[in-house]
C-alpha cells in the first residue's frame, strides 16, 4: 500500500468521510426547499444503452480476454536495445508504491474494497440522501441511480476498449526479467497499463452523481464533490501503489471518467424545462433568491482538474 497509510485507518476515514457530515447537512433542510427539475429520461432506451455496455464489457473480460488482450506489449517503454525509456513523470510516480511486495498486495485489495464497493455504495446513498433532503420523488431516486450506473458503465466499456489497443506494459511487469513475464499471476493482464480502469470507473461515479444533482437542483449537493472526489482520488493512488498502473494510467483514468460523467447526464438527460443547471435558486422567506448558482459550483469543479 501507500508508504504513508495503514489500510485499516484509510478504510475508516473514507467511510466516515462518506456518511458522517451527511446527518448534521441534510438536518439543516429550509422549509421551502427549491422545485427540483425533471430530466430526460427513456428507461427502454437507457436500459438498452446500459445493457449492451454492460454485455461487451462483461464478456470482453470474462470470455474473450485472452483473445483481445495482447500477448506482447505494444507500449513497452523500453528500445528495442532494451534501454528503459520511461517518462519522468511516471519513474517519479513510482515512487508511490509500496518498497515490499505485501505493502503492493495490500493496495490493490484497497483499491478494490474501495473502488468496487465503498464509493459506488457511498455515491449512491448520498444521492439519496441529497435528493430526500430537497424533496426529490421516489421515481427520481431511480432515475438518478440508472444515470450514474449507465455513465461508469459506458465508461468501463472505453476504457476496457482503449486497453486492449494501446497494449502497455504495467509496471510492476515492466521491472521483471524477460523471462519471467509470462509467470505473472495473471499473463492476459501484462499488458493493460493504459489506461487505469478503476480510476476512470471511481470518477465517473463521482462526477456523474454530482452533475445529475446540479441539474436537478438538489440541496446540499457539494457534498457530493467534497467527498467523492478525493476517495475517487485515493483509488487512484492506491492503484499506483499496487504497482499496477503509472501516473499517466491515472490521470488519463480520472479526466476520461470525469468527462463521461459529465457528458452522459447533459447530453442525453438534461432538463425536459429546457433549463441550464446555472440557477438552482430558491426563494428565502424574504423573496430574496438565496442557493448559490449551481453554474459557479460546477466552474469550481472545472477547476479542480
């Protein structure tokens, strides 16, 4: 794992992350709560696009893997020589994983405790959670969960598509004599560095969830972007920490998830009123509009890449 924290403490402070600030944030509820916005929304269609996603991802993994992934990488990061020709960015970035082969083994179990389990459950009960407090409908609860669940998997499915072109060697094979290479635990996945798929796969969830509640309008939904982007964060840096992913893996996994979950809900989803999610305001006791604009939270968003 990361040289600097114990597995244990980080599970506990990502869960108390995630659900601790939300009982104190949503009990400060106003009474006149603002109208949340209807999306578009077709479940014959979205399930269809879901479906089928998730048909080529699961079988492109579970089926075809050894087929479609390639034998030799394509992006070795060495001459043909042999001469290491790996960017400084990433040498650096090697500096983050683990010096013993248990500290490697212990981040990519967190990686995935995390990745697959504690952020997907955590994003959703946070849209629950901010969708309750602003009076959201049940239907709408669904809604939103389809919309997230079909942004990580059309993103799963390009990144799943991206790796088996671009053939790069991973890390931790990077280092391995060459006779050694077809030993690893796992030959078919030698070669699928680039780019890092539970990054990508964190990043979606996260910025999918935040972008559907800004365009439904739902109180309290910087929570969302407070706490989901630094664990979707941390996954990344636990994956370098397995040794299973360089730092151009995960930048490239964050930005691509982040841009699928922000694309899936405004192109195919936005508002069915016509209105852009800038203005999420609500009417004080005082006919004085009193939500800051949804636009200036997203802008802060931009800028957090």
């Amino acid at each position: 794992m990361l040289p600097f924290v114990r597995p244990s403490l980080f599970l506990v402070t990502m869960v108390a992350w995630l659900w601790l600030p939300l009982p104190r944030a949503l009990a400060q509820q106003p009474a006149d709560a603002p109208r949340v916005h209807e999306l578009r929304f077709d479940w014959t269609r979205d399930s269809i696009i879901s479906g089928s996603a998730a048909v080529l991802w699961i079988s492109s993994e579970a089926l075809f893997k050894g087929d479609l992934a390639p034998a030799h990488c394509r992006w070795c990061d060495r001459a043909p020589d042999g001469t290491d020709r790996l960017n400084r960015l990433d040498r650096w970035g090697r500096g983050l994983a683990g010096s013993t082969e248990s500290s490697r083994e212990r981040a990519g179990t967190w990686s995935n405790i995390i990745g697959f389990g504690v952020l997907p459950a955590g994003v959703i009960g946070m849209q629950l959670a901010v969708g309750r407090a602003s009076d959201s409908p049940h239907r709408y609860f669904a809604q939103d969960t389809a919309i997230i669940l079909e942004s990580a998997l059309l993103a799963t499915l390009a990144n799943q598509t991206v790796k088996f072109i671009a053939g790069r060697e991973r890390p931790f094979v990077h280092v391995l004599p060459e006779d050694q290479k077809g030993l690893t635990e796992q030959p078919s996945d030698n070669n699928l560095s680039f780019y890092s798929g539970h990054t990508s796969l964190a990043f979606s969830l996260v910025v999918s969830a935040g972008t559907v509640a800004a365009l439904r309008g739902y109180d309290h939904q910087a929570w969302i972007w407070a706490v989901g982007l630094p664990v979707a964060t941390s996954v990344g840096l636990l994956r370098m920490g397995a040794d299973k992913h360089y730092l151009t893996d995960v930048a490239t996994g964050a930005v691509l998830g982040a841009a699928f979950g922000v694309a899936v809900p405004l192109l195919l989803h936005g508002r069915t009123d016509g209105g852009a999610p800038a203005s999420a305001s609500r009417p004080s006791s005082s006919g004085v509009r009193a939500t800051p604009m949804v636009s200036a939270r997203m802008a802060g968003f931009s800028g957090t890449f």
